[in-house]
C-alpha cells in the first residue's frame, strides 16, 4: 500500500516563546521533508509516528518524543494513525537544549503539560498562566532524559520498507532472512547487508527491539503480560519476561507499575 501526502499548515508564524499545534494524522500518511526557522519537539499523544531526519527513519511512541534543532529537515509521518503534538520552540527560549536530534523518554507530568498547553494555545495570557505551563514545559525538556535510540524504519522506497511494516502489523511473524529475502526477490546475504546498512543491525536484533517497542505499546493500552506475549509470538509468558527483563533491567508488571504509580504522583 502507498502513503498519501499532507501539506504543512501554511501562513506558519515564529513561536514567541512556544506554540502548540495539535493534528491528526491518518494512517499511512506523512508530511513531506521540511524545515523550521526554529525549534521542534515532535509528539504523538496517541499512536506511533514515524520520523525521518538526517539520512534515518525511526519510530516513537507516545512514551517517547524527538527534539528537532532550527534548521534541519525532518518529515513525519504514522503507518497506523496517530494524533500528534508539534511544539515549537523559539532559539533563545531553546537555550540549553540539545543542538542535535535527540530522542527522549516523555514523563507523565510532561505529557499533561502538553495537553493543557494544547487546550488553552491562542487564548489571551491576562494572569500568566500561559507563561507558566510554557516554562514547565521547558523545565521539563531540559531534564528529560536522552534515551539510547529508537525503532529505526527504514527510508521511505526502500524494499526493507515491506518487511518491516509487515512485522510491525504481526511481530509473531516468525519468517527469517531466507524466506523474507525469497519474498522481497533477493538473496539471504543481501538481506543482511541491506539490513544492516539501513537501519544499523541485523534483522534478528531489529526485531528484538520491534517486540520490546510493541510491548510497551500494547501494556500501555491495556494488554495483560500473557496476552502481550501471545501477541508478540513468545512461546511462553516466562520467555517473554525473560526477553524483556533483559532489555529493561525490569519485569513488564514492574515497568507498568512504575509507570500507574507515576499517573497518581
């Protein structure tokens, strides 16, 4: 299936010092490569959106959001829809952040503060409550914590593109190199090599993390740990612990708890 285009919101004004612009975008949608006279914090509230900056694509839940510095070219886009959050930043109130793209873990407090600045973006600021949220927000920007990296995707027209969106949509598929390489019309080294040059590891490893990025995708909506593994194509919940305990250094039942206790902080 193809993607289908949207256009950026024209007559774009420079943030004095943050605007908030809330969207929806379809699934197997994208805004084309651009780029800003400022800062850009990219978000999904809900859904996976998928980003492409620098020569590389990745993904982003909404446990996760990316800092876009002035300037660079990025485009966004969701293969399954997502309702999405752009914060824009101006230089000097960007001070502090990072000068080159980085992806971060989105606290709880953090993504409130987005919601509310959402609500009242455009309202007249009489007492400085605007001003107030603004500066929470960026409070909580510059202490939020760079996380290693994302799901890479691979770029847009690339052949990988099939295969993964075919795993993302079923991670029990459990097809190897050989029969994905038959399938996508070249050999198992090319495969690998392709794999490797576009998205930095091995299928096998990608598809680690795919399942440990969808875990935390289906636990936040409501999936119990034993469902979760099914879904992901564990042979068993004990197995599915295991695989995640060892990437996150904590049980899943651990991690969601950590993650209700913080809603109720």
């Amino acid at each position: 299936m193809t993607w289908a285009t949207i256009e950026a919101p024209p007559g774009l004004a420079p943030p004095e010092p943050m605007t908030v612009r809330a969207q929806t975008i379809p699934a197997r949608h994208f805004i084309p490569e651009h780029s800003h006279r400022w800062n850009q914090m990219v978000y999904a509230i809900s859904g996976v959106l998928t980003v492409t900056v620098e020569g590389h694509s990745f993904v982003i839940s909404p446990e996760q959001a990316v800092w876009l510095p002035t300037g660079l070219l990025h485009r966004v886009g969701s293969l399954l829809g997502a309702e999405f959050r752009s914060l824009w930043i101006a230089d000097e109130a960007g001070r502090g952040l990072p000068e080159t793209p980085t992806v971060f873990g989105v606290s709880t407090l953090l993504k409130t503060l987005i919601v509310e600045a959402t609500t009242i973006e455009g309202e007249e600021d009489r007492d400085g409550y605007a001003g107030r949220v603004t500066t929470l927000i960026l409070d909580q920007l510059r202490r939020a914590q760079p996380l290693p990296g994302a799901l890479p995707w691979p770029r847009g027209g690339s052949p990988l593109t099939a295969l993964c969106e075919a795993l993302y949509a079923d991670p029990a598929d459990s097809r190897g190199p050989e029969a994905w390489g038959r399938e996508l019309g070249m050999s198992e080294r090319t495969l690998a090599r392709r794999f490797e040059a576009e998205l930095g590891m091995s299928l096998r490893s990608w598809r680690r993390r795919l399942r440990l990025f969808r875990a935390i995708e289906l636990m936040g909506g409501g999936l119990d740990v034993t469902r979760t593994a099914m879904e992901l194509g564990y042979g068993s919940t004990s197995a599915f612990v295991y695989a995640f305990r060892t990437e996150m250094g904590c049980s899943p039942q651990a991690h969601m708890r950590g993650h209700a206790a913080d809603r109720f902080e």
